[in-house]
C-alpha cells in the first residue's frame, strides 16, 4: 500500500475523532402539525363555549435521554397559518417553549378566524430532570422526568 492511500484514511479518522458535535444549549427538530380541521367552527367565537366544550390546549412530553418528544394538542392558531415552527431555550432548569409562525403573506393579511391544530416537535440535548416550564411566555409550573420519562399538562 503506497503512502497516497494510507494519507486519506487517516485525515479522514482523525478529521472524524477531531470534530465535536456537541453545540451550546437546546436544538428543536422533527417539528411538524396537522392542518386546521374543515369541519371546525372558522370563528373569532372558537372559545364562546355556547353549548360546545371548550377544547384545552393538552401538552406531553417523553423523555428518552437528552432527548424529549413534544406534543400540543389543541393549538390555537389562526386559519389561515403560515407555516409553524417550534423554538426553544434552556437557561439553567427553565425550559422555554415557543410556538412560532413564519408568515405567508407579506401584506401582513390574515384571517379573523382560530382554529386548533397539533404540534409535534422534538428538544435535543436537554440537561436536567426537573424544569420550570414556559409555553409562549407563559409560566406553566414545574415539570419533573425524576419519576417518569412522561408529563402531561393539561391547560
């Protein structure tokens, strides 16, 4: 074997061994929703409650190491959604959850009517068992994985 074709292996392995994938803080991935329901009330009056249940926003989450799974059911959301994305951070035991859209329509014109939809997200690389969790910037209490790899918030 001539030394050209021992040279790349090894660049190769020590490039690999050489590289650190850890990044600083809390990456989201996997995010994705279902789409506005064609049978739902299309009204600023979602919430009026007249004779209907008020669907509650419903969050879960599973821990499997650094990894945790996400769910929101019953997002409220405009109908006519840009496309949603999730962000996170992490300072010390708060984890910071934020639903974000990125608009459609660059006049700014968006529908008078709510909807709800599901989100479905994943944290990486989060540190820690027990958390002070905030939705939107909403305070949500204290959530601990200490017990079980899954909480359930029910709003």
């Amino acid at each position: 074997m001539n030394k050209k074709s021992l040279f790349l292996p090894l660049m190769a392995l020590l490039f690999l061994t050489g590289c650190s994938t850890a990044e600083s803080g809390v990456s989201v991935g996997n995010v994705h929703n279902t789409e506005c329901p064609h049978s739902s009330t299309r009204s600023t009056q979602v919430d009026s409650g007249e004779g209907e249940e008020i669907p509650r926003l419903a969050i879960k989450l599973t821990r499997q190491g650094n990894t945790i799974s996400g769910e929101m059911v019953n997002y409220k959301v405009n109908c006519h959604h840009g496309e949603l994305y999730v962000d996170c951070q992490q300072t010390s035991r708060m984890l910071d959850v934020n639903v974000r859209e990125k608009i459609l329509d660059p006049n700014g014109n968006r529908a008078t009517c709510l909807c709800r939809v599901n989100i479905y997200f994943t944290l990486y690389d989060v540190e820690g068992d027990t958390f002070q969790l905030s939705l939107d910037g909403r305070n949500l209490g204290e959530i601990s994985f200490k017990d079980s790899n899954v909480v359930e918030i029910n709003l």
